[in-house]
C-alpha cells in the first residue's frame, strides 16, 4: 500500500515541478553544478523537468532506490554511472540541503515536538504535519517511510515522534497555528 502512496505522491510531484520548469522558460536549469549534475540533467529529463528534484530531500540510499526505480521505467543510467548519479542527488538533494520554505507554523506542546521539529524540518515544512488527520497506523507507516529516507531518528526518536504524532495530529484532530 506503502508503495502506491508513495508512487502516486512522486508522480504529484513530477507533475507540479514541470509545470513549474516550463514557467521557468528555456535555459534555466535547477540543478547545482557538481559531478553527475550532466548525467542527472540528461537521464532526468527525458521524462520529466528538472524542476521533480527540488522538493525532495533524501538519503543516498533512498536516491539510489529512486534511481533504480527510474532505470526500471527507462532513464537511460548505466551501471558505472549509478554512484555518480546518487552522490549527486544525496549531495545536492540530501536531508537538510537546501530545503524549499514554507508557511510558519507552531506545533503542539508535548513531548516528542523538539523531535518531529527536528527531524522532519531537515526536508520539508512543519505545515505538512499541521494540516495532517492521520490514524495511528498511518502515522507509524509515515515516520517508517522518513526514516527510510532519511530522517536522522534513532528507534526510540521514531517512537516518541509517532507517538507525539498520534496525539496531537491523529484522528481528526488539528493542533497547529500559523504563526
């Protein structure tokens, strides 16, 4: 199920950033100079703008899943090109790196907030937390999947942010201001 969410999350992705590619206009590249930054730009965009990368923050074994993935659907990536490619993206593209703003928001008070603040911010905005009603099972599934792809949080770290989680973001209810 997993796997179909978050296909269909990268498939919303890639959509909304070529979108945001052609307004661009022609020449303007999103991609950072740096060795691979010629083989991602080429392999990337037969399919899609080069524009799909910048909301993504991953690790280098998520990006090397990623890459993969594309080869399987037809980037054309060769072999001996595979740890140039995933260095660029885990490089230029990482937890961390660079990550795209968005709205202020406040969390609720509760213990588990400075993790889930520190560990999500490194890739995306708190607002996308805020905004969430998920199950229990959803949140675990959802902190799972972060730490997979990068999110620095040891066991216990993951447990205490699915559990602030559940509490404060979990069915139905919203505990979050815009600052």
């Amino acid at each position: 199920m997993w796997k179909v969410v978050f296909s269909l999350a990268l498939g919303l992705c890639v959509l909304v950033a070529s979108g945001s590619a052609r307004a661009q206009g022609p020449g303007a590249s999103p991609l950072p100079e740096g060795e691979g930054r010629d083989i991602v730009a080429t392999a990337c965009s037969q399919c899609h703008g080069l524009n799909a990368f910048v909301g993504i923050r991953e690790n280098a074994q998520a990006w090397r899943w990623q890459t993969y993935d594309m080869v399987l659907r037809g980037a054309q990536i060769s072999p001996s090109e595979m740890d140039t490619v995933v260095k660029y993206l885990s490089t230029h593209f990482g937890p961390g790196v660079n990550v795209p703003p968005s709205p202020a928001v406040t969390l609720a008070d509760g213990q588990g907030k400075e993790i889930v603040e520190g560990g999500c911010a490194l890739c995306h905005g708190l607002d996308r937390i805020a905004a969430a009603k998920r199950s229990p099972r959803e949140w675990q599934s959802i902190v799972d999947k972060m730490v997979f792809l990068g999110a620095p949080l040891n066991a216990d770290q993951a447990k205490s942010a699915t559990a602030y989680l559940n509490a404060n973001y979990g069915n139905g209810q919203k505990a979050a201001s815009a600052k």
